[in-house]
C-alpha cells in the first residue's frame, strides 16, 4: 500500500512534536524507532487518515 505524502509529512510532523516533548528523556533514534514501530501496526488499515493520530 502506498503511503499519502500528507501522512508522511503528519508523521514527520508528530516525530518532531514528540521529539520537543520527550527529547529530555528519550534520544531522538529511540522516538523515531517508537513511531516506526507504531506506524507498521497500522500498514494493513485500508483508512489510512488517523495514522498520525494512532502513531502519536
């Protein structure tokens, strides 16, 4: 399945917020990893307009 570039950049957008909110306490790679992660949990889901939101 193909990935929307309005989700790639909402992903981008949710990584660098969650990366402001926890870089005290996490490493930037440890943040990418986590949304990675979340993000391959959701590759099968025909509606693919919440992703952002789920990953987050």
């Amino acid at each position: 399945m193909s990935i929307d570039l309005d989700e790639e950049a909402a992903l981008r957008h949710v990584t660098e917020q969650l990366k402001t909110s926890y870089g005290d306490r996490h490493t930037p790679e440890k943040i990418e990893d986590a949304v990675a992660t979340a993000r391959q949990s959701f590759t099968s889901l025909p509606i693919r307009t919440y992703v952002p939101v789920l990953d987050e």
